[in-house]
C-alpha cells in the first residue's frame, strides 16, 4: 500500500472467480459406479422386499403362533414365562438378592443402573476413536452386559421346565358341566377340583377329564389305584359315590 494513493488487493488462485451452482453431477458421469434411483436402484429394493415379505408370510403360516388357553385368574398353580428376550430379567427375579423382600432391587434398581449406564454412555466415551480396542471404557461394558445376558438368558432355560409349560398352558377341550349334579358333587367333595381344575380342564399336575373315552369302571379303577403322577387313595368316599363319579367323568364330551 502506498500513502495517498489506496489500497492494492491481491488475488487468490486457490479461490475461484466464478462461482458454480451447487448441484450434483450426473450419474452418468460416473459409469459402473452408480445408477439411476428410478427404476433401477428402487426396483431391487422393492424385489429384496419381496423376497423377505414372501419368507416372512410362509413362516407364519407353517408355524402359527403357539397360543395358549384362555388365563384362569383363579389358577394359582400357572407359572407364567416371558417372551425370550426377557428370559435375562425373569432369571434374574429368581435369586435371593432381587427377590422375596429385595424384590425391588432385581425389578428396578439393577435394570435402572444398567439402562442409566446405556443413556450415560455417549457423555463418558467422548474420544473420537472408533475402533473397538481404542474404545476399552464402552467396549468393556458391551461385552460385560452381551455375556450377562446372554448367562441369565442361558440359566432360565436350562433350569425351566419346558414340558410341564406347555402341559398348563395346552389348549383342551370344554365340555357343559352341571355342577349341580350328584357326580360333580362328588368330585368337588373329594379334593379332584385341587388338581383337575373346577372345569375339569386339568392342569400341570393332573390331565384334563373331559372326553377321555374310558368306561366308567375303568375311571373308578383310576379314582382307586391312581396312575401316572396320582398316586393311589385318593378317592376315600363310598362305592355309591365312585359310581356317580365315574359315570360322570365317562360321560363328559369335549365340544
């Protein structure tokens, strides 16, 4: 700059004088490395779709989901399970520390701690690292709670008793039952109604008594001797009575 005569600018050939529009090239430009959105790119997406939409709808219709019967509220003996990825917290209700009196710190306290810890985890990892050996804080803390549940997870299946499961929550067959008559009398009388259900229907412990298809003295050879899980004398009432009890188990048809 020279005094009294003004200023002198230099120009930058780093910058350019003529500005451009900021607009994309064209894919054409760019041969084998991209491809017009339509059709071609939106029409595998749609195929991909289909293929999995397909695969979906024929597991659904070859394996129904496995529903069972309608809940008893009355049915104290059901044990309710969780759908699998819950398994981890329904294990973790089971030990002394997070059930009975500590109930509260298995169902909120240390499931808090570990979803506070999962919120908190962009405030504490902060680096600009990506890689998971540069990351030991947020690494360490996936694989600790990727092999906690995946033990819980393990324990409540290997420790559940999948048979009788499925025995308390199988759909059977209902039947009218008068429970007016002498035979029902009789099986409400003898303590049946504990294992049998007050509609016959069963439950873990006891089969279900509707439509069984035995005769009636081969009901009162059960009512005396037991078979399978019941043991025998538990029917302790008169002959009269194990008659009108066998006729009315033998009687009942599923509907």
């Amino acid at each position: 700059m020279h005094r009294g005569k003004g200023m002198k600018f230099v120009g930058d050939s780093r910058v350019s004088a003529k500005r451009k529009p900021n607009i994309p090239k064209d894919y054409s430009e760019f041969p084998g490395k991209t491809e017009a959105f339509w059709p071609n790119f939106l029409l595998k997406e749609w195929m991909v779709g289909a293929v999995f939409l397909v695969a979906f709808l024929t597991l659904t219709a070859s394996h129904p989901s496995p529903l069972e019967r309608v809940a008893d509220p009355t049915d104290t003996a059901y044990i309710p399970v969780p759908d699998w990825y819950f398994l981890f917290l329904y294990q973790l209700l089971k030990y002394s520390y997070a059930s009975g009196p500590y109930n509260a710190i298995g169902a909120f306290i240390i499931p808090g701690l570990a979803f506070g810890g999962l919120m908190l985890a962009p405030f504490l990892d902060r680096g600009p690292e990506r890689h998971p050996i540069k990351r030991p804080f947020a690494t360490g803390f996936m694989l600790l709670a990727i092999a906690g549940i995946t033990y819980l997870t393990w324990e409540a299946v290997a420790h559940h008793d999948w048979e009788k499961a499925a025995e308390q929550g199988k759909i059977v067959a209902k039947a009218d039952i008068d429970k007016e008559s002498d035979g029902y009398k009789v099986f409400a009388a003898q303590s049946c109604v504990s294992c049998h259900g007050g509609e016959l229907q069963g439950g873990p412990a006891a089969p279900s008594l509707i439509g069984t298809g035995l005769a009636p003295e081969k009901v009162a050879e059960i009512a005396k001797n037991g078979t399978g899980n019941m043991p025998a004398g538990q029917f302790n009432g008169s002959d009269e009575e194990l008659k009108k009890l066998s006729e009315f188990i033998s009687n009942l048809e599923g509907k």
